[in-house]
C-alpha cells in the first residue's frame, strides 16, 4: 500500500509468538495481528524491540515480516525493523523485509562500537539509498547506547533521508525539539513523529506528536486508539483518565522478579503472558536467553488483566 504521509495514530510493535522450542507461531502470529487490526490500529511494526528482534535469527525475522506482510494484505502499512549493529547488516535486512512488501523500515544508529554523529548521519544517509521505502529512525538509547540528536535527525528529515521519528529515548525536551523544528522542514507533513512511550501519550499527542508506538498495545490496542481519539478529539479530562487506566495496565512488566531477570525478560514476558491468557496467542514462551515468568509472577498478570477489564 502506499505509505501515508505523516503516519498517524496508534502502530502497536507487534510481538513475537514462539512454540515451546522457540520457533516463530505464525498461526499465533496471524490471530494476533486480526486482534491488533480488529481493536483499531493504524499500522503494524514488526521486528522492533517488543517483537524481540534482537533475538531472533535471520531466518525467524524473515519469517515474521514475510508472515505478517501475506497476512496483512494491504490493509494496513507494515512497518519492519531492520535493526542491527552495522550498516552493512541493517542494508541486508532492508533488502529482505523490502522484498517481502514491508512499507516502511525501521533502524536504530549503528552499534556496539561507539559511533559519532557523521558516522550516524552517515549510516541513515546509505539506508536510505537503499531502501525503496521510507526510512524511520528509532531513537533507542538504552538499547544502542546512543542519542539521536534532535538537530541531527531535522537536518535528515530536510534532505528526505527519514520519513519519520519512533522516539524511546524518554527525553521529553529533546522529543519537543523535534516536534518545534518539524514545523519549518520543507515538507513537514512528509515527516511522522511517534512515542515509543506507553504511559504519556497523552502529552506527546498534546505537544503535536502524530502518533504512538507502544509495547502494551499488544494486550490492550482498543485502549491506546480510544485514547487516541480522545486526545484528538480534545477531550483531555476523558483522555487522561484514559492514560491512567493504561499506566496501571502497564505495571504489568514489573511482575517479574528483578533479582532472578531482566527488566526485558519481565516486560516481554508480562506482555505474552496476558496475550496468552486471552486467548491470543497460543504460548507465553520468550526467546532465549530470556528467563520465563513463573506461575505466581503470571498470577499478578492476570490480575493486572481482570482490574482492567480485559478478562
């Protein structure tokens, strides 16, 4: 389909279901994303951090993008990550997703090695040669250990190198840096800005963000596009009691135990939990080495669930 310019509204991260020996579920895969379409969402983004790319092989990402794309039929944009420590990598991966009918890609800044702006600026600048389809920067810096600079990624959207901005950095002041500068690009509604935050959406989509990208719009897509609408609609007092509600849905990632897992094990794992106690995805099981929450810690899921009426 063609790619909407800017993108807007609610595009959940999808997540990965796996079969009890870590192989890619597609007939899960398939239902979950009839769930996401069926709750209202504006886009799809397969392979980024709450799909556990970083996980998963080359052949379980081609999987996913090319399952979702096939099943998706257009429908909606699909946006595929193509997150990967070097240029050369993430060029390899553009070429993938792109032959499958990805829409749009997604890539982070280079890393592992420490990388300056030029080097940055550089790396978006060759995806973009490359990409017949527009590019998305991903501002991750707890993942990839580097910022995205708000002047550096304006200067980019000028030339047309990125279509758009995911921004989880949590850097409120530099996300409204970008939101200020998108208002003189040349083009600026050819230049998407989305939240990667789950729990203020409220205030990005009030600052002018166009958008949301959030990992606990797996388990509850109707309550991130109602308040979207919402917001859109003006209707801040309903809007905020509707990211209140979202923000206590969203304790569910600390229901794992902090001395046993990581803080990913126990996000990633909370989110597939409650797919799974909905009757969405088929397992819970998380990719390797990722440690699995245990029955009492899925108990508080499940709490988590039935408080905010979705059991």
């Amino acid at each position: 389909m063609t790619f909407p310019t800017p993108l807007t509204g609610v595009v959940p991260p999808v997540c990965t279901p796996l079969t009890p020996d870590g192989e890619v579920d597609k007939r899960s895969l398939r239902r979950l994303a009839d769930h996401l379409m069926e709750g209202g969402v504006h886009g799809l983004f397969v392979l980024g951090s709450s799909s556990e790319a970083a996980f998963l092989t080359d052949h379980q990402r081609r999987t996913v993008v090319e399952t979702v794309v096939d099943h998706v039929q257009g429908r909606l944009p699909v946006l595929a990550g193509v997150i990967d420590m070097t240029t050369p990598r993430v060029l390899d991966h553009v070429a993938y997703v792109t032959t499958a009918g990805a829409d749009a890609v997604v890539a982070t800044a280079p890393f592992y090695a420490s990388t300056h702006p030029t080097e940055i600026a550089r790396h978006f600048r060759r995806i973009a040669e490359r990409s017949p389809v527009p590019v998305i920067a991903y501002d991750l810096p707890a993942s990839v250990h580097s910022k995205l600079n708000p002047d550096l990624v304006l200067e980019l959207a000028a030339e047309g190198v990125l279509a758009g901005l995911k921004d989880s950095s949590g850097d409120l002041g530099g996300f409204r840096r970008v939101l200020t500068g998108a208002h003189h690009l040349p083009d600026a509604t050819s230049f998407s800005i989305l939240t990667g935050s789950e729990v203020v959406v409220d205030s990005a989509l009030a600052m002018g963000a166009d958008g949301v990208v959030p990992g606990l719009g797996n388990v509850d897509p109707e309550g991130y596009v109602r308040l979207y609408r919402l917001c859109r609609a003006g209707d801040w007092d309903r809007a905020r009691a509707e990211q209140e509600r979202l923000c206590t849905l969203f304790e569910m990632v600390t229901a794992g135990d902090p001395t046993r897992m990581s803080g990913s094990s126990s996000a990633l794992g909370a989110f597939k939990a409650a797919l799974h106690l909905r009757g969405i995805i088929a397992c819970p099981a998380t990719a390797e080495p990722q440690v699995p929450l245990s029955q009492g810690e899925v108990e508080r899921v499940g709490k988590r669930l039935a408080a905010a009426g979705l059991l």
